[in-house]
C-alpha cells in the first residue's frame, strides 16, 4: 500500500474480463513485460489442486492471492 501512495499510482480494476483480455495479458506474461512474481503468495504441486480450493473458499485474511499448481 505504501508504495501505491508514495509513488501516487492509479489502479484500475474490474470485475469482468473478456477472453481477448485474458489473451492480452498472457501475451504480456509470456514476453515478460509483466512481473507477476509480487502477487504469487503460493507454489504447490498440481496433486493438491482440490485441497488448494478449499483452502481459497476458507481464505478471510486474504494471504493466498495466486497459487501456482506446478505439475
């Protein structure tokens, strides 16, 4: 938070995406203008898939934002 208000960033979000926007950043991922690495909180193996959902519907302090399932 400190370094959106020191460095005055502007966010903007929403809630609803189309597939040409999720194409668009997995485009920008792949070619490395966008570091996801600071909202990745988690890396588990692919086997816990079903354990790791659980644990997001169970998530009230928000710590696990995007977990990675590695196979």
């Amino acid at each position: 938070m400190q370094k959106i208000v020191t460095t005055e960033l502007t966010i903007r979000g929403n809630y609803v995406y189309g597939l040409e926007d999720f194409s668009s950043s997995l485009k920008l991922l792949e070619e490395g203008k966008i570091d996801a690495s600071p909202i990745i909180t988690h890396y588990r193996p692919l086997t816990d898939g079903v354990e790791v959902f659980k644990e997001l519907e169970d998530n009230r302090d928000g710590s696990m934002l995007k977990i990675i399932l590695e196979s």
